[in-house]
C-alpha cells in the first residue's frame, strides 16, 4: 500500500508569515504608534529606560562577555575590517568612474546641517582653457 504526502497548506502559511513580518515592519509600527496618540507614552519610557541605564556597567558586562568569548571579538573586528575595505573601494570607484566621464566631484559643506555634500558637475574645469 503506498502512501502518499499530504500537500497540507503549506504555501498558505508561507503567505501569512510574509503579512505578519510586511505588517511588523518598523514604519507599520511607528505609524501605528502615532496614528494612537501614543507617541509621547513610548517616547517617554524610551527616555526613561535610557536614563536608568548606567553606561559604566554596560561597558564592564560587554568587556567580561569579549573576555569570555573572545572569537565574537574576533569576528566582530573581521566585519568592521570587511565593511570598512568595502566602502573604500567603493568611495575609490566611484572617483574613478567620475573621472572617467569627465565629471569633476565638488565638495560642499551645508551650512545647516555641517555634513560634506559631494556634487558632480559635468567638465567644470576639465580641459577648460583659460
């Protein structure tokens, strides 16, 4: 006697699990959380959890547990090394295409926020005779 699979609905739950993580997704949240008037509760105890936390002791259980498991450490340091290499690479060819096309990157520093805004304007200043 042969015995066949039951095709249950698994196709059904895969759909429900992807509503359930679309609908916690964090913008979901946080509109919900504004749409309620909740706003100035949960900013509140956010404001208050970080006040009672003691930032010494924070750092002293993070060191005891990289004392305990120094390959998170590791690995931890590897990441940063990788994701550093990677946007320097990518700054690097980023210029590098720039200046393949002529372009001549342009830093400017807003004055309202302080931060470097790089703009990229066609041959200004490429083989520009004077």
């Amino acid at each position: 006697m042969a015995t066949r699979k039951k095709t249950g609905d698994g196709g059904g739950a895969r759909t429900l699990r992807n509503v359930v993580t679309t609908a916690a997704a964090t913008e979901t949240i946080i509109d919900i959380v504004s749409r309620l008037g909740l706003v100035d509760m949960v900013v509140g105890r956010l404001k208050s959890k970080i006040e009672e936390t003691d930032v010494d002791d924070l750092f002293d259980e993070v060191a005891d547990y990289l004392k305990r498991n120094p390959e998170v450490l590791v690995v931890s340091l590897g990441a940063v090394t990788v994701a550093t290499g990677m946007l320097v690479w990518l700054n690097s060819r980023r210029e590098s295409d720039a200046s393949e096309r002529g372009e001549v990157s342009i830093a400017r520093v807003s004055s309202s926020t302080g931060r470097v805004r790089r703009t990229a304007a066609a041959g200004a200043g490429v083989g520009a005779d004077d």
